[in-house]
C-alpha cells in the first residue's frame, strides 16, 4: 500500500482531465492536508465519481465507505495505489444508496455510530441545492462534514448560507462539525502520528510495572518503534490508536496480527485526568467489534498474572483465559 505523499505526487501525474478537474488533489493540496489534520478513522463518501478523492481519503483513514450512482474508474484507481482494501464501493440506484444511508442515519445511528466509529462524511455526489442539503441531513450523525465544490451557486447557497460551514479554499471545499455532541460522541479514537510518540513513550513509562517491558523507554528508542511500527503498519499488520474525548487524548490502544490472531496490546489509560469516564472501555469495545467483523479472526490479549485488577476486568467483559503460563494468561474476546 502507497503512503499518503506518494498517492498525491502520482496523482497529480495523472494527465487525464477529467479525473484532474473533478478531484480537490492539485489545488494547493487543501483536500488532503485538512483530512489529514481531522484524523478520521471511518469516512462516508458521497459521490465516488473516478475514485481520486476516494484514494485520498483512503490513504489517511482506516476505511471508506463510498456510494455511487455509477461504476467508473475508482475500482481500477484504487487497485493501482494498492488501496482496494480499505474501500468499501457501493453503486446502486439512488433510492437504494437514500435507503441504506437513512437506515445507517437514523434506524440504527446508535448502532452504525459505536460498530463503525464513522467520525467523517465527504459530499461531493449531485449539485444541487435539494441533493446537497438531502446528503448533508443522513451523514451528519458523522459531526464533522466536508463539502466540495462550494463554488457552485446551490452548493454555497445550504453549506456556506444555512450552515455557516466554514470555507478550507477559496473555490472547492467547505467543512461543517457539530458542536453539541453528547459525552458518547465525544469519545473517539484515531490512528497515531508521529506527533504521538512522546505521549506514548511518557504514558508507557509511567504504567510500565503493568507491562512485560520494565524499562523506561528513550527518546531514541521510542523513535526508533515507531520508524518500525510504520513499515508493519503499512504492511497492514499493526495499529496503535489514540483515545480521545473531544481533542483531548485519554489513552490508547493497540492491535497486531500474529499467526492467524489478533493480538491486542499497549491498552492504556494515559490522561488520569479523564478517569471514570471510561473512554478507553468504550473505544476498546467498539474496537473489538470491528476487528470481529473485518478479519473473523480470533481476539487476544497477554495479562500479567500479578495484575489481578486488569485480570478481573477482562472476565467481566467477556474474555475468557485460554491459555496459561507462568507469569501471565492469553484471554480469549467472546463477546459480540
């Protein structure tokens, strides 16, 4: 899989017009360099078109989820960025996409919200005003809405007139975020960047008696993980996500696969401030969820035998021990 810089230089090689003069990629690069800032994990994508946002979007997010009227070139598109499988491309009739969009909005919002983690949508389908503002109204459960194309009269008329959407360009993209979120839509989590590693390093030191590793961790070697940790996760073989409630971040959590499992590691309050509201809980078990359904795989975790109050934790939320040895236990995940 093609890392983020690599995707934009090739795609503005791309010397096909229409894929150019459809996509937000080569305008000052205000599309990707705001994904990238947001840090979603799961997007929404209105309007696949040739598949060039999508990349984009795919290449910063964990998956996306895109609808179409129309199959086009994103198939082709994706495949050759090595991004295929991290998109999801639905092409269906409009009512079909209206339907599946509305029950994800509003039958089941709580569901989709906790199973998903969906924390970004991106509308770029019709032009209209009634299209866009129809959109807008079954992807906003997402709190946070990027619009292209706000040049356009009907476009700018919903989201800059009646949302007050805020303007990343001066031509193309609008951005809206719902600011009256519940403590359960505060709590999130996202992939780490390099700007995380300190606060790894400091969190992992500081809880380190409760880790198979018991020394304190360098700068150095601390960067060192982390140049290794991004060639596996590029491999799609490991993934440390922050923990976050609102932009404050509470802890973080691990997985990587391992001989046929999933393997979960570093599962860590780091911000004490933020403790009771059990964030890293909440993010574990929308986590474990996921996982469940993309890979089918088994789920789990090493315990330290003299951690008695992690242990009893993960038995009263549905993990069981399946193996023992003599300084910790592997617990198995059985819980839906």
């Amino acid at each position: 899989m093609l890392r983020y810089q690599e995707i934009k230089r090739r795609l503005q090689d791309i010397s096909r017009t229409d894929m150019l003069s459809a996509s937000a990629v080569g305008r000052g690069d205000c599309f990707g360099r705001f994904v990238r800032e947001l840090q979603p994990v799961n997007i929404i994508e209105i309007g696949t078109y040739n598949g060039i946002s999508t990349a984009v979007l795919a290449s910063i997010a964990e998956h996306v989820y895109t609808f179409d009227i129309a199959s086009r070139d994103a198939d082709l598109i994706l495949r050759m960025f090595g991004l295929r499988h991290k998109v999801s491309i639905i092409v269906a009739p409009q009512y079909e996409i209206d339907f599946q969009l509305s029950c994800i909005a509003n039958r089941h919002r709580s569901y989709y919200k906790k199973q998903f983690n969906f924390d970004l949508a991106f509308i770029d389908g019709a032009h209209d005003y009634e299209s866009v503002k129809h959109d807008f109204e079954i992807v906003k459960f997402t709190g946070r809405v990027l619009f292209h194309n706000i040049d356009w009269k009907p476009v700018r008329k919903f989201v800059i007139g009646e949302l007050g959407a805020k303007k990343l360009d001066s031509r193309l993209i609008g951005y809206w975020e719902d600011n009256n979120k519940s403590q359960d839509e505060m709590i999130s989590y996202r992939l780490i960047t390099e700007d995380d590693i300190e606060d790894l390093r400091i969190w992992k030191n500081v809880n380190k008696d409760g880790f198979f590793y018991k020394r304190n961790i360098t700068k150095k070697a601390q960067k060192k993980w982390y140049k290794e940790y991004i060639e596996r996760n590029t491999r799609g073989q490991d993934f440390m996500f922050i923990a976050c409630y609102g932009d404050v971040k509470a802890g973080c959590i691990g997985y990587r696969i391992i001989n046929g499992r999933i393997d979960i590691y570093n599962f860590m309050l780091g911000n004490k401030e933020l403790e009771g509201k059990k964030i890293l809980s909440t993010v574990a078990k929308t986590l474990w969820r996921n996982l469940k359904d993309k890979y089918n795989l088994d789920i789990t975790v090493k315990v330290l035998k003299t951690n008695n109050n992690t242990i009893n934790w993960y038995l009263k939320n549905n993990w069981s021990i399946i193996e023992n040895y003599k300084d910790h236990h592997v617990f198995k995940w059985s819980g839906k």
